[in-house]
C-alpha cells in the first residue's frame, strides 16, 4: 500500500549511486556471506535468494521488506551485516548515509515536489525510483519452523520427512559437510565437547584419511548419535564456543544452504541437461572431493559410503558411481545445477573445464 509521502529525487539518486559502487565490490564470496546474513527469513527466504544475482538485487529485496528504509536512511542492519564480510564497503555506505542526512529526504506527495511527475531514477537499473522507495509492502506469508523452506535444486524424497528440532536430517548433512571446512584444526576439541569418545574419533581418522571427511563424519556420528533432537543446534554451537570458534556459534549468520552457492560463470545452455559423459569428466577431476560434492546434491549419505565399498581403491569411480546416482534420482538434472556444485566446492577449474566443451 503506497504511502502519502515519497522520498526526494538527490535521496534517491545518492542511494543507486552508492549501490553502483557497491557492485563494483561485493560480489562471489561476499555477496554469498553477504545473503547468508540476511537467510531463513531474516527478511529473506530461500525463493528470494534464489532471484538474488548481485548486490543491487539483495538491496532492492530489502528495502521492499523494509530492512533498508530509505526514507528515514536506516540502512543500520544492511552497514552491521556488511562488516562482517567488507569492512571498507560498510564505511562507503555510512558516508552515503551522512549525505542522505545533510539533504532533506522526505517530501509532501501533495506538495510541492522535485521530481516531475512520471519521472524516474535516472539509474533504473538499480531498480529503486521515488515511488517505489516509498511504498510499504505486506511481508508474504512464510513457514514459522527454520529449514521448513529448504530450497534445493532438486526434487524431495523420503530423506526430507525426517525432521529435527531444525530442519531435516539433509538439512543436517549439508550444514555439517559446509561446517567441516570450517574446523580442521578444532574438530578433536570440538569432538570432546560433544562427548564422542577418544577412541571412536580414531576410528574415524583410520576410516578417513582426508581432513574434511573426518571432520564431517565425527560431526555425523554425533548427529546420528543423539537420543534426543532438542536443541541440537545449541548443542553444537555451545561445543564450538567451547573449541574457541565463537566466530561460528555466536555470529548472526544463519546456517548456509545449498540455494546459497550459486555458480557465477556464465555457462553455455545451463538448462539443458547433464549427460553421463559429463559426469565421467569430473570423476576423473573431482577426486576425494566428490562426497561433498554429493551432499550439496542431497544424495543419501549411505549411498555415499557404499559407493567407496563398491569401487574400493578407485577414487574416480567411486566419484562417477555416486553422481550417476545423483542423476538417476533426479537431485541433479541441468548444467547450472552441477556448476552450482562444482562452485560450492570451490572447483572452478572443472566448470572452466566443462565449458569450454559446451561451448
């Protein structure tokens, strides 16, 4: 419902100023950090972060929630959240802020005004005019329980009907697959405080021989492990706080979903489908790096661990054997869905590599 007031035209023309010169900085890793700040409904959900391409398009979502009100430059949740990830572009936003506040921001829409009618913000682009900065817009319905709008590029199945005190047990197996990369050198701490015993963390090291499969599957054994599903999440980040990683358990991010890592490079038809040939590409690249792979997909983690049975001592097909079943199932169908993968485990190379075949 529109508002009987509209901001003025140099308010509006310092804002999509100074969102140009935030695209000109914050974009990969920060922008994803960036929409890992403001997810599970904190305003945005996992169908807006989605749409969210750049940082012109995360800041027009927020000032149509209203986390961002232009009219009464309150950009005060939008700076603290941008610290966290791009200190020197949070202080660019404070100075756009002080211009704001030196000019007269807020105008009479009945009055006189000093946009002419019908005229727009002369940087379209960035998609915030008077008019639209102006509005108030009723927040869209939502789920009330955190991870019940898990998006994944993939259809659903009986995996997902297993839920916890948050979200489902995939829920759990991709954030502890993303958290692992986090904590090599405290998972042994991390492992006590969680009260996994001495000699069931050396099992899994003898089981493991890669720094992140360990530390995924002590964090899976104690998942697995809990009689109880209440207030896992605080189980979890109280151990982290413990191992001296407050920067995990006490920061505003909210726990990353796989919607959150989205390939950048443009792609030659990422609609189209993947081929079985594709796959044995990145088998023979992707190395013992294919289980996380795998679990940004969905796929069952049993499945994963049969797959090391079926083809033991042989990484690739080990590899080629769990992603024909990620395709099989349909948890991975389209090339922009493998290179969003590819892009959460940080393999660039391989969609370089699968690209210039496309093309």
């Amino acid at each position: 419902m529109a508002c009987d007031k509209k901001i003025s035209q140099e308010i509006i023309d310092l804002h999509n100023e100074m969102v140009l010169e935030l695209k000109k900085e914050v974009f990969g890793n920060d922008l994803i950090n960036l929409k890992i700040l403001f997810s599970n409904n904190n305003p945005l959900s996992s169908a807006d972060l989605d749409d969210i391409e750049d940082i012109g398009a995360l800041v027009r979502y927020l000032v149509k929630y209203n986390t961002i009100e232009i009219e009464y430059k309150n950009y005060e949740k939008f700076i603290q959240n941008l610290e966290k990830v791009h200190k020197r572009m949070a202080k660019m936003v404070k100075e756009y802020v002080q211009k704001m506040n030196s000019v007269g921001s807020v105008i009479n829409q009945s009055g006189t005004s000093d946009v002419p009618p019908g005229t727009e913000s002369s940087t379209e682009h960035i998609g915030i005019t008077p008019e639209a900065a102006a509005q108030t817009f009723t927040e869209p319905s939502r789920p009330g329980q955190v991870g019940a709008d898990f998006h994944l590029p993939h259809r659903a199945t009986e995996q997902d009907a297993v839920t916890t005190d948050w979200g489902t047990e995939r829920d759990w197996q991709f954030y502890l697959d993303w958290l692992s990369e986090k904590i090599p050198n405290e998972i042994g701490l991390v492992a006590t405080y969680l009260d996994i015993s001495s000699d069931k963390q050396n099992s899994i090291k003898c089981d493991h021989n890669k720094r992140h499969e360990i530390c995924f599957h002590t964090l899976w054994e104690w998942f697995r492990s809990r009689k109880s599903s209440k207030d896992n999440i605080g189980v979890l980040h109280e151990a982290l706080r413990l191992a001296g990683r407050t920067d995990i358990a006490d920061s505003d991010t909210c726990i990353p979903k796989p919607s959150l890592f989205q390939n950048e490079i443009r792609i030659t038809g990422q609609e189209k489908n993947v081929t079985e040939r594709d796959l044995l590409e990145i088998s023979k690249k992707i190395g013992e790096q294919y289980p996380s792979l795998a679990r940004y997909y969905g796929i069952k983690e049993g499945q994963i661990q049969a797959s090391k049975g079926d083809q033991k001592d042989n990484v690739q097909a080990q590899a080629n054997n769990i992603l024909q079943k990620c395709l099989k199932q349909k948890l991975l169908e389209t090339r922009k869905q493998l290179c969003d993968g590819l892009h959460y485990t940080d393999r660039i190379d391989i969609i370089e590599m699968l690209n210039r075949g496309w093309n």
